[in-house]
C-alpha cells in the first residue's frame, strides 16, 4: 500500500491576499474621491476668502489664485456697513416664518395624517399642488393681492405673509410623512382617555415632533434666508432682505470686488452656522420621517 503525497496548495493564500486587497482598495478609493469633491468645493470658498482681504488695486483675473501682498479689512468694513440692516431684516423674516409655517404645517400633517375625512386626500394633494406653482407664473398677481388686495406693506411684513404661505405645502409633506410612523396605540389611548383632537395633538403628538420640527426649521430657513426673487418683487433695499442688500453691494459697472466678496461670505454665514450645528439633526429627522408614508 503506497501512500499520496500531493502538494500543498497555493490558492488559498492568494485569495486571502487578493480579498484583503479589495478591502483595502475600497476605502482608499472612496477616500480619494471624498477629497477630491471636498477641494472643488472649496476652491470657491478660498478665492473668495482671499479676494476679500486683498486691496482694491491688486484685484485681477490673473492673480485670482495668489495670497494678497497686504491684508486689509477695507473690504470687510464696506460689507458689514452695507449690510448689517439688511442681516437683521433678514433674521427677522427667517426664524418668524420659518416657525410658523412649521407649526402650521404640525397641524396639517397631523390632521391628514390621522383623521380621515372626506376628500382628505383631495385636500392633501391641492395642497402639494403649491410646491409644484412656478413662483414667476404667480408673482405678479401676487404682488397685487399682498400689497393693494390685502393692503400688507411692502418689506419684511410682505415677504413674512408670502414665506409662511409657500413653505406651508413642504412642511405639511414632511409632517405627514413623520406622524405616519407614529403607533396608533398612541392615539388610540388618548381617544379611550377622552382626548379630542386639539389635546391629542398637544399632549401626545407635539412633544414626539421634535425631529420633523428640526428638518423644517432648517429647510424653511435656509429657503427663505437665501431667496431673491420674492425679495426682489416685495421688496427694496431700504427695506428688504440681505440677498437685495448683497445685489446692490456687487452690481455697478465699477464692483468693490473685495467687499462683494466678504459681503458674500457675511450673508452665506448664519446658514452656514445653522447647518454645522444642527446637519446631524437634520440627516436624523429626514430619515425619521421616510421609514413610512
């Protein structure tokens, strides 16, 4: 009786080697790829920032790129002169109507949400049907209902009206699509304990609203903090938006490319702190809000 010898093989090393390569290669790629998108996005920001600190002479296409040869705040100081009103005009239109059209927007979600009427999902879909109105078909008679028909002065009281309106179809989808994911044991309960709808909708829905409520603040007001053409038909730079503010600061045939510059990175900063703050919350509730509906 003889025995086999056979060779020891050489497969299983190769692919122990050849799988550890791919795990390799996949994150390296990803990582490549993630900085890559991240320094296109940047390039803008730097010449931006570096515009903005150089002196008024030294600005040209071909030095875009370069460092200034002297700092300077000039540009700065011409910004926020031009545009420190027009900032606290804006706060004042964005956090207002940012939160009411999201509390009107609770209470939508949560009545077509859960209390089923007749044609309530005909009332759902009219509904939605603003987010789809193009704002240039409307804007002319909506000038003339904001100002003559409704008499609303023109300014901030006039954006205020028409924000709230237009972010009322987006916020109530979010909401909905939020309060469907809610058990029903919930309102069940609160029924069989006599609450109508009001107190169910206070005591048991609005304390477990808090994820939807971030997405829409945030959503609304980076909307309304960076919308021109509403501020642009109902509204001057006397007494409008930082956007008109900031249109002023860089138009001309003789810019201030300096001050446009830093004017420019002053108005993108409150959204751009907001997002920083609160984008994990927002990534949360989105995804909240899309197990369902």
């Amino acid at each position: 009786m003889t025995a086999t010898l056979t060779e020891p093989s050489t497969k299983a090393p190769a692919t122990i080697g050849s799988s550890r390569t791919r795990r390799m290669v996949g994150p390296t790629s990803r990582f490549v790829l993630l900085l890559f998108f991240l320094v296109v996005v940047f390039i803008p920001v730097y010449v931006l920032l570096v515009t903005s600190f150089k002196p008024r002479g030294e600005i040209s296409a071909a030095d875009t790129w370069s460092l200034p040869s002297e700092w300077t705040l000039d540009g700065w100081e011409t910004a926020w002169e031009r545009l420190r009103d027009p900032l606290w005009r804006s706060m004042q239109l964005a956090v207002p109507a940012a939160v009411i059209s999201s509390i009107l927007g609770s209470m939508n979600g949560f009545v077509l949400s859960r209390w089923r009427f007749p044609l309530s999902n005909l009332v759902f879909v009219l509904i939605l049907f603003g987010m789809f109105i193009p704002y240039q078909a409307v804007m002319i008679p909506l000038i003339e209902l904001v100002t003559v028909d409704a008499n609303i002065e023109s300014g901030i009281p006039a954006l205020l009206v028409t924000h709230v309106v237009f972010g009322i179809p987006i916020c109530t989808l979010i909401f909905r699509n939020y309060y469907e994911t809610i058990p029903n044991d919930l309102i069940e309960a609160a029924r069989v304990d006599g609450a109508g709808m009001l107190q169910t909708y206070a005591r048991i829905i609005l304390p477990l609203s808090a994820p939807a409520f971030v997405v829409t603040l945030i959503w609304q007001f980076t909307s309304i903090w960076n919308d021109f053409l509403f501020a642009l038909f109902l509204s001057t730079d006397e007494n409008g938006p930082v956007t008109i503010a900031l249109t002023n600061l860089s138009g001309g045939q003789l810019s201030n490319y300096q001050a446009s510059m830093a004017g420019a990175l002053i108005a993108a900063a409150p959204t751009l702190i907001v997002y920083i703050v609160l984008g994990r919350y927002f990534i949360g509730g989105l995804m909240a809000g899309s197990l369902k509906g």
